[in-house]
C-alpha cells in the first residue's frame, strides 16, 4: 500500500511537470502568434490602400474617358453658328474633322451654356441622364421636309438618348458619390472649386497623400 501511494504521488507530480510545461508553450505561442499578428496588420491595411488606389486609378479613367466620349459627339453639334450636323465624309458636307469614334452627334442645345464654348458635360449627372442623339450624316429636316434621303430613310434615324455612365461611381478614398473634384476647361489644376461652366476633369476629393507621397487631388 505505501509503496503503491508512492507510485501515485510520483505519477501527480509528473503530470503537474506537463501540466506546467504545457501551459509555458501556450503562451510561448499566444506571444509569437501575437508578433505575427502585429506584424501583418500594417501588411493588410497597405493591400487594402493598393486595392483603392487601384479603383481609384480605374474609376478616373472611366469618367475621363466619358467625359471625353461627350465632348467627340459634340463635333458637329447646334447648327446656329455652329458646325452643321452633315457627315463632313458626304460630298457637300460640313468641312469638319470628327473623330472616327464617334457615330452620333448630340442633338440637344438646350444643356448648353452660352459660358460652355468647349462643349464639355455641363455637369456629372448629365452623363448618367443621357443626352439626345442622332446618327453622323442625318439629313437635316426643316419642319416636314428632309433636305437629304427620302421620308423612309429619315424615319429610319430616330433620336435618341445617349447615356455615357451607368451611375456616378464612389469616389473610392473616401467612401462617397458627391466628393469628386470637378474642374472646367477654363480652370487650373489647381483650382480649389468649381465655376461650374463645364466639367473638363474629375479627381479625387480626399486630401489624403497615396502611398507614393502626392496628393489624390493630384491624379
């Protein structure tokens, strides 16, 4: 009896021995997974600032790309004083170089200020509204009579509404539609508001600084 005591309370002590060691090697792995934690957190915030100057560097050129897209199919646009709305490749057309990427030509005046001689989107919302249309080399039509073509090709070019953005993109910097930056033709790259004349150019409306140290105003 006394030696099988001896035996039980050598067999207590040792697993008080692993018990003890155990718990040392848990903690040795809560510090160490602690560390690596720490140290990957700055990690994953720069992944996640990459991936919204990334968007931000996509979303830029979308819009810039819209707004460049309106500006070709104005060539050609409101004829009083203006470039006619005649396919300048037709014999007899205006003598006007338009942009082969353009297949249509905007057919609405009225969005247009008399301070707008560019001819740039009077405004964001403009491109995700849509603006009338119609196809390059249209005959004109002066109440009933088509000047070009016959009625049943002239009714075959109706109008119609162009839109150049499904929707006003997030500004990805900071989190919101209604931050953007906008800039005429008539301003500098620096300017700090809008005249609201026309919109040559979009940027970010975070002050913050990218990773590479310029500012996103600037992009």
């Amino acid at each position: 009896m006394i030696k099988s005591f001896r035996t039980d309370k050598a067999s207590t002590e040792h697993l008080s021995d692993e018990k003890g060691l155990s718990l040392f090697e848990m903690i040795v792995t809560l510090v160490v997974l602690s560390v690596l934690v720490m140290g990957t957190i700055p990690l994953a915030q720069n992944s996640v600032r990459r991936g919204k100057e990334a968007k931000l560097r996509e979303t830029l050129a979308m819009m810039r790309s819209a707004i460049d897209e309106f500006r070709r199919d104005t060539i050609g646009a409101c004829g009083a004083g203006q470039i006619t709305t005649a396919n300048p490749t037709i014999p007899g057309g205006a003598n006007v170089t338009t942009d082969p990427r353009s297949r249509v030509v905007i057919d609405d005046c009225t969005i247009f200020d008399v301070m707008n001689l560019d001819r740039y989107p009077p405004s964001l919302e403009i491109l995700t509204e849509g603006v009338r249309v119609k196809p390059r080399g249209m005959p004109i039509a002066l109440g009933t009579v088509t000047l070009e073509g016959n009625a049943t090709e002239s009714n075959s070019m109706e109008e119609v509404k162009k839109i150049y953005l499904r929707e006003i993109p997030v500004d990805p910097m900071t989190g919101r539609r209604d931050t953007w930056k906008l800039l005429s033709s008539y301003q500098r790259s620096d300017s700090s508001s809008w005249d609201e004349i026309n919109v040559f150019d979009v940027r970010s409306g975070s002050d913050a600084e990218s990773m590479s140290g310029d500012s996103y105003k600037e992009w």
